[in-house]
C-alpha cells in the first residue's frame, strides 16, 4: 500500500505542477514566437534602412564629385579672367605710359614752337 500511496501523493501534489509547467511553457513559446517575429520585422525594417542609407551615400557621394567638378571648372574661369585682367592691365600701364611720352612730347613741340615763333 505504500506504493500505491506514493503513487497517489505523486499525482495529487506534481502532476498538477506538471501540468502548470506544461502551460506556462505553452505560454512562453506563444510569447516566444512573437517575439522572434517582432524581431525578425524589425531586422527587414533595419535592412531597409541601410539599403536606403547608403543609396543616399551614393547620391552624397555623386552631389559631391559633381561639385567639385564644378568648383574646379569655376576656379579655372577665374585663373582665365584673372590672367586676362592682368594683361589688360598691363596693356593700360604701356597706354599710359605712351600718353605720358606723347604728352611730354606735345608740351616740347609746343615749346619748339614757341621758340620757332620767337625768332
């Protein structure tokens, strides 16, 4: 009998136990897989992001070269214009210095003149 009433305290005292692990382990794998959905949505999501990340790095990266070629081509306008100002500028120092010349050279003709009429 003894047996048989250990058997009995087995089943009154743990089976009910085993059966509220049963359930509470039937719980925690609902729970589980939720979890491992919300989680494998959130990785697509993060994929999804740093695919358009660096799409967006991409388009950065173009804007950029793009930009640079540009400043490039504008610095080298400048440099153009900078060397053409120069030589303008050089040519208007040559004219005045020969409206210098020319104009010494009338105030002298004016002189000789002067002399010429003197005499």
């Amino acid at each position: 009998m003894e047996k048989e009433g250990i058997v009995a305290a087995i089943k009154k005292f743990i089976l009910p136990e085993l059966e509220e692990i049963k359930r509470n382990q039937e719980r925690m794998n609902l729970r589980l897989d939720a979890v491992e959905k919300r989680l494998s949505d959130i990785n697509a999501h993060l994929i999804d992001q740093s695919r358009r990340i660096d799409d967006t790095n991409k388009r950065i990266d173009e804007l950029r070269s793009e930009l640079t070629a540009r400043i490039d081509d504008t610095n080298n306008r400048i440099d153009q214009l900078t060397f053409h100002v120069g030589k303008i500028a050089q040519e208007m120092e040559r004219i005045k210095r020969e409206e210098s010349v020319t104009s010494d050279m009338l105030i002298r003709l004016r002189a000789l003149e002067q002399k010429t009429a003197n005499l």
